[in-house]
C-alpha cells in the first residue's frame, strides 16, 4: 500500500512506491500487507534501476577488463592475469562487481555478461606479447547451463587462445548449487585442456569432498585470511591445513589479497605457490608485468616493524 500524499503526489509515483511494498510484502513470510516505506524501499528501487540499467550496458559499451596480476612466490616470475569485469555507469559512475554481478545473477543477464568477459579476455590475452595464463571468473548461473563447455570451446576456437592458456575460477558455492550437473560440466570443460580453479577457497562449505572429487589445478585462498594471519593463531592453522592438503593432493595453492610485505615473507615462509593481490599490483587495463618485492627487505621490514611495536 502507499497513500496519498505521503508516499507520492501522482498516480505514477504512488503506483510505483505501491509496487515495491508489494515486492516486501511477497519475500516476507509473516507478513501480508506491507505499507511503502521510503528507507526499506529505496533499496530494491535502486536494485531494479541498476538491473534495467545493466541490460544496456553491454551494448553501451560501459563494460571493461581489468587484469590482476598472478606471480609465482618461488621465483617471482608471473604465472598469468585473473580477468576482473569493471562497470561505469553513465551517471553513477564506478559501480562495484560486488554489487552488479549478484544483480546479473538475479536477472539473467550473467549469461550474456560471462559469454561477453570470456569473449574479451581471449581477445584481448591473444594480443599480449607474452603468452601467460588468463583467468576468468565463472559464476554459479554460467556453470548451470549445460552449454558451456562447447561455448568455451567455440571461443577458443573463435579467439585462437589456446585451451591451455585459459584457466576457469569458480567457488565451491557455485559447485554445490547442483553438484551432480556441475561436476559434468566441469569435467568437458577440463577435457578440453582448460585449467579450472577453486576460488574462495576458505570461506565457502570447505568441502574436502569437493577437493577429492575433481581434479582441481589450483586452489585460491581467500582473501579474508591474509588479514588474519599475521595475528591469529588459528588462522595461521587453517592456513597450514590447506597448504598441506594442497601440497597432499599435489595442487598449488594461491594467496589472495596480499597487500604487506610481511605477508609475503609468511607466505614464502609457508610454502605458498603463487600469489595476487594489491602489493603486486592493482586490476589494471594495461598488462603489468610484477616485480615481486626482495624477501630480504621484507624480512627487514619485518623485524623493523615488530621493534617497533615492542
Ligand atoms: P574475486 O574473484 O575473489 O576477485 C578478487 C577480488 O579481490 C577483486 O575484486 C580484486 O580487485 C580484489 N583484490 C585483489 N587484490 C586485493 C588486495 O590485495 N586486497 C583487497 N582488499 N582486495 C583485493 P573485484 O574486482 O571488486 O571483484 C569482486 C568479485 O566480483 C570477484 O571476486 C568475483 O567474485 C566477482 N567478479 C569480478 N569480475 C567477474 C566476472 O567477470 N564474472 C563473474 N562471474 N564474477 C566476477
Ligand atoms: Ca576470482
Ligand atoms: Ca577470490
């Protein structure tokens, strides 16, 4: 319900604002009538805006890739780029894929977005100068469809990115939404000589029937636990579980979200593989290639700041 004047002085906006006190009304369970109100309402008003606003644009041409760099912490070398979508709003600007990407889930869109982000990766990777791995992000939606192996393979073909230099990321989540379905698609995609990757690893079920069940070529560990691991012993655990079950099942294992030395030279310390995250570089349009800092200055750096801190 919304009344008048309060909630809107035309028929259009009362009709409007009546419309998303309905949508309330529906998603709660106790409640059967529900009365427009501006600060509960505002929200789904902005989420419907932002999910018509999407549907143009990719023909718009709002959309872009950034890469993230992926460096090997043994030797500094960078291993490849994960693909990270980017939208800028004619008006609103910057708007996050935290915020944009559960809407495209939502309302469909994610179809026409993932086929779009593959697309353009494979593009853009074929013209690097260097031939490096690319990762692209798969959402739970995209792993449903039954398609999407031959809709990868046909990029590849389209694109002339070898399958090799490809590497899909998806999280256990994604997985668990029809395991069965996603398991088969998982492995055709895999056939193809695609990598496939656990991303968020940490954070999710932390299934170890998932680990065992297919073969992954790389396990992502959340970001959550680098900020954790300097100080909490219990992470630090976590951490040392997943590295020795990586190394146990010989999948390597990647860091995400590294921003400080001294989580670098714990990481090192630790045995990690690879690594990505804001002290390497930021997602960016153009390539970067990594200079991993010098462990030594780390470790410095280190020792410096616990003197510090005594
Ligand atoms: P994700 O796949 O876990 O991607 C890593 C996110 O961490 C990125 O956020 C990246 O910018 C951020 N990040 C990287 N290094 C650091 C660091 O050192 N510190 C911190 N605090 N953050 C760091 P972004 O680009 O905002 O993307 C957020 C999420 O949106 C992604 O998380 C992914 O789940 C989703 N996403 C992004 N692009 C795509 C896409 O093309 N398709 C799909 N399905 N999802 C996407
Ligand atoms: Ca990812
Ligand atoms: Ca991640």
């Amino acid at each position: 319900m919304a009344c008048y004047p309060s909630d809107g002085t035309t028929a259009h906006e009362l009709s409007n604002n009546a419309d998303l006190a309905m949508y309330r009304a529906k998603s709660s369970a106790s409640q059967t009538i529900c009365y427009y109100d501006a600060t509960m309402d505002e929200a789904v008003r902005k989420r419907r805006e932002l999910s018509s606003a999407l549907r143009m644009a990719l023909q718009n041409g709002e959309l872009e890739l950034h890469y993230q760099v992926q460096t090997s912490i043994q030797s500094g070398e960078v291993r490849g780029y994960e693909a990270l979508l980017r939208w800028t709003h004619p008006q609103l600007g910057r708007i996050s894929p935290d915020v944009f990407i559960p809407i495209a889930e939502e309302n469909g869109m994610i179809i026409e977005l993932g086929e779009w982000v593959l697309r353009t990766a494979c593009e853009e990777a074929v013209r690097w100068d260097t031939p490096l791995r690319v990762a692209v992000n798969i959402s739970a939606v995209q792993l449903m469809q039954v398609e999407l192996p031959r809709m990868i393979h046909e990029t590849l073909m389209e694109t002339g990115l070898p399958a090799s230099r490809l590497e899909i990321e998806l999280t256990e989540t994604a997985i668990f939404e029809d395991r069965e379905r996603s398991m088969h698609v998982l492995r055709q995609i895999k056939a193809l000589g695609v990598g496939v990757a656990l991303d968020d690893f940490g954070t999710g079920y932390s299934s170890l029937e998932v680990l065992r069940s297919f073969p992954f070529d790389k396990i992502k560990l959340d970001r959550f636990f680098m900020h954790e691991i300097e100080t909490s012993h219990t992470a630090k655990a976590m951490v040392r579980s997943v590295l020795a079950l990586g190394k146990n099942l010989a999948i390597p294992v990647l860091a995400e979200g590294v921003e400080t030395h001294s989580q670098l030279l714990i990481l090192a310390q630790e045995g990690f593989d690879e690594m990505q995250g804001y002290l390497l570089g930021r997602p960016s349009r153009v390539i970067q290639p990594a200079q991993l800092p010098d462990l030594e200055e780390a470790g410095e750096a280190l020792e410096t700041s616990a003197k510090k801190t005594a």
